[in-house]
C-alpha cells in the first residue's frame, strides 16, 4: 500500500483478529509510518482502547450517524452521548476488582432499513424524552474541537 506513497490510508479492523503481542507490533509499526511518511489514517475499530492509543480524533457512530466526534482523550475520558457511554462502560478493565459501571443501554439495534424517526438512538437511551423521537439532533460543539448530537445537550 506504501508504493506509491499515499497520504490517507483507510484501516479497517486492521488488528481486530491478532492477538496481543503482534497487534501492538503492528500498531506501533502504523504509528512510525505515519510519522516517518506523513500519513492520514482513517482507522475503524470497535476497540476503544486501540482508538485511543493510535488516532488522535475519534467519531463514534450509531446507524450509520456520528453521535460524538472529538479529541481521542477527551472521547474516551468524557464520553458525553449516552451511546459512548455505553461503549466505554463496556470496556473490560484489567484489574479485577475495579467495579465496572452499569451499562446505560437498553433493548435491541434497530434494523438498519428501519431507523427510527427522530434520534437514531432513542429507542435505546435511557435519558431518551418524547422530543428525542421526533427530532434528529445536530451536533454541538461541547467544547474545543468536541461535538455530541444529543438533545440533552441543546
């Protein structure tokens, strides 16, 4: 893929099935190359702890929407949709006796060829209100560079 000197290389799931000693190679090799050639990753990932250590901005989506978009940390360490909240509570932690939250999420995913009118996320949220059902929320920015499309935050 480097032949020809690319500037944005699309990475998706490239660790998602190694397990643990050659995914931190190659996620260290995919650092060095984007330092040493400049390179823009667009890295997808269901592994919030790889996001964070490889990219540097972060959008979480739900069908196919971005809920929250933000610096790696700030996502990771101030999840404010309730979907990334969910997420990161779904984390496994290493130490066996951290007390891992409550996962605030409820019922199933949706079909896809029928989203739900209004928030996306609604029928899953447990701060979801009756105007959740009816209106899409637009993303805000929350603070520098960090955007959440949720009513709880207009």
């Amino acid at each position: 893929a480097l032949i020809l000197n690319p500037e944005f290389i699309v990475a998706d799931e490239p660790v998602s099935m190694l397990d643990m000693s050659i995914r931190a190679e190659i996620l260290n090799l995919m650092l060095k190359l984007r330092d040493e050639h400049s390179l823009t990753y667009l890295f997808i990932t269901h592994d919030l702890a790889v996001a964070k250590y490889i990219c540097d901005r972060i959008a979480i989506m739900y069908l196919g929407k971005i809920v929250e978009l933000g610096p790696a940390e700030e996502i990771i360490d101030n999840p404010l949709h309730p979907y990334t909240q969910a997420l990161i509570a779904a984390v496994p932690t290493p130490d066996p006796e951290e007390k891992i939250g409550e996962i605030p999420i409820k019922g199933e995913v949706p079909s896809p060829i029928n989203i739900p009118r209004g928030c996306r996320f609604h029928p899953r949220c447990i701060y979801a209100r009756p105007e959740c059902k009816v209106r899409e929320p637009k993303p805000i920015e929350v603070s520098k560079g960090h955007y959440v499309a949720c009513l709880l935050y207009e």
